[in-house]
C-alpha cells in the first residue's frame, strides 16, 4: 500500500514523503479500514514540527482520523462492521491507504456522507463534544470564551454551545473569519491580534465573569483565562498552539511551562475554579468506551443539524505540504481533508 511518511521533522516541503508500506495487521478488537480520505489536525504540525512528544521515532506515518470502508475485522470485532463506511480515529497511521484501528473508535456513517465533512466529526468534533459535553454540564445564558474559534475544534465548540442557549466569546485572527463567526451566530467575535482579548472580554462582561473557556494554546492565555472565570467556572485545555513557531527543546518546553503558571489545587478550591485537561489519543488508549459514545454522539447531532461541519478544504495527497502550510499559518477555517 502506499502511505505519507514523516521521514524528518521541519517544513512541509522537506518532511514528507510518499512510498510503500506494509498493509497493517488487525490486532484484537482491531478493524482494517481501506481509506479514501483522512484529516489533518494541528497536532500533525506539532508532530511534524517535532514538537508532539508521542510522535513514533522518524520515518513514520502520523495522523488520527480516516474515513472509508471496513474490509477486516480482528479477533472480538463484531462481524457486522464488515463493510461498514465508518469516520474513525487512529493513534498514528491515518496518512496511509489502509488503516487498522480499535473499532470502538469508529463510527458508523451513510455511503453518500460527504467525507471530508465527516473527517470534521472525527478528532475535533469528538475532542470539542468531550470538552463541553462529557466533563461539564453548561446552562442556557452560560458565558464561554472559544479560542481559536474558527478552527476545527472550535467551530464544534461554538455550535454546541450556542445550541446550549450559550454567550459565546470567540477570538479569532482574521476578519474574514469574524465575520464567519457572527454569521454563525457567536456572540462576541474579537480579534485577539488587534486588541488584548481579556480586556475585551472584560469590557463585555462588565461586572460578570465567565463560566467557562476552552482554550487549545496554553501559555500566557491560561492565567488570562482563569482571571476571567467565575466562581464555578471550567477551565478546559487541550493542546498547547501556542509553542508553534518557537524554538524547540527543553528550554523552549521549560519557557511553555513558566508561562502557563504552576498552582496549586487549594487555590481552585478557595475560588470554586476548576481546571480539565483533555487528550483525546489518551483517553483513546484508556477508554474506548467513551470516545465511541462521543464520537457516535457528534455523528448524531450532525445528523440531526446541530452541528454542521465546516470543511475548509479537501486537498490531493499530493498536495499535503500546502494543506500543511496553511493550518499552520492559521489562514483556514474549519477542516482540512486529503484525499487518496
């Protein structure tokens, strides 16, 4: 089969290669799935940048979602995935034409669903429905705050928040995409490179605080936001932008470390704070269970109209380095798909 390997860490352009690979062998509770398309994330910058510590040692294939057909099934797989088109999430190999994953992180999906709006409902529709559905309860007139809202993630995150009867902040780094913000109804746009976003917030909120932020940069962001959270508030991370473009090492980690701020659990007791860290791979490796729940629950709701996926693009494999270069560049909005 043929695959895209990371076969050193740096620019798109030099990191990638195409070449053959062996097709993977369906391990217990395993499923092998002939892929047509597969998504991007921005943890494949990070992977790609050698700045995600997980990544397998060089060359490997990297990625974690796919959508295609079953056509094997491992020992304790039920038979009737067999030719099932499923959107599914794997820890690591997704850039390749054939894929086996655990089947629990799969999700079942009609013929004509278009694939790259279902690769939207994979990693960051699953990661965004965990943040705000499975680890908190939110309440109609809740205020949140959305970083980096008009990516994947975050565009899940606004449109279930919003479908919540939320007062959705939302910052972003381009007008183009604060505009497509407030057509999808969010609140409160802001533009965090022409003003400081937490003193807009707080020119927002007036004497009120947030109930919750969901924030994928970690850094100097995470004592802003705790400052903007009320009492009962959430603090939710699950990824860490912020180091892209820095310097890589111990030093720059230590430096992502300092500025993000160490505390201490009494303190979130004396404020009724909280702070939930989310990985999704990790909690994939853990509990199965739960990825499959969310991300059958996410497939729902996009069933239903709740969430509309939002696909920014869907490139060639051949065209990997440019679909790279513009999530990294954070000139896109919504899903990146590549197609075989």
């Amino acid at each position: 089969m043929k695959a895209v390997f990371l076969k050193t860490f740096g620019s798109p352009e030099k990191a990638f290669e195409i070449g053959e690979a062996e097709k993977p062998v369906c391990k217990e509770n395993q499923a092998l799935i002939k892929v047509e398309a597969f998504g991007l994330n921005f943890a494949d910058v990070l992977a790609r940048s050698g700045m995600y510590p997980e990544t397998p040692p060089t060359p490997c294939v990297i990625g974690y979602e796919v959508v295609g057909k079953v056509e094997e099934a491992g020992k304790d797989v039920p038979n009737e995935m067999l030719g099932k088109r499923v959107v599914a999430m794997t820890r690591f190999g997704g850039y390749a034409e054939y894929a086996a994953t655990d089947y629990r992180a799969m999700a079942v999906i009609p013929d004509d669903f278009d694939a790259s709006k279902a690769l939207a409902l994979g990693t960051q529709g699953t990661t965004a429905y965990v943040c705000l559905e499975e680890s908190m309860n939110l309440y109609k007139g809740d205020r949140v705050l959305v970083h980096a809202a008009a990516g994947g993630v975050g565009l899940m995150l606004c449109q279930l928040a919003l479908a919540k009867g939320c007062e959705v902040f939302g910052t972003a780094s381009q007008p183009k995409k604060l505009e497509f913000l407030r057509e999808l109804g969010v609140q409160h746009p802001i533009n965090y490179k022409e003003q400081d976003y937490s003193e807009a917030v707080k020119k927002i909120l007036g004497k009120n605080r947030l109930d919750a932020t969901f924030n994928s940069l970690a850094g100097k962001s995470t004592k802003k936001d705790l400052k903007l959270l009320g009492a009962g508030g959430k603090f939710v991370i699950f990824g860490a932008a912020s180091r892209v473009g820095g310097s890589k090492g111990i030093f720059s980690g230590l430096k992502l470390l300092w500025q993000t701020g160490l505390f201490s659990p009494l303190t979130f007791i004396m404020r009724s704070k909280s702070v939930i860290g989310i990985n999704i791979l990790k909690l994939g490796d853990y509990k199965p269970q739960v990825v499959a729940k969310c991300m059958q629950s996410t497939v729902a709701l996009a069933d239903k109209g709740v969430l509309k996926p939002v696909v920014h693009e869907t490139y060639s494999v051949e065209q990997l380095a440019e679909a790279h270069e513009a999530l990294e560049n954070r000139g896109t909005i919504g899903k990146l798909a590549i197609r075989w």
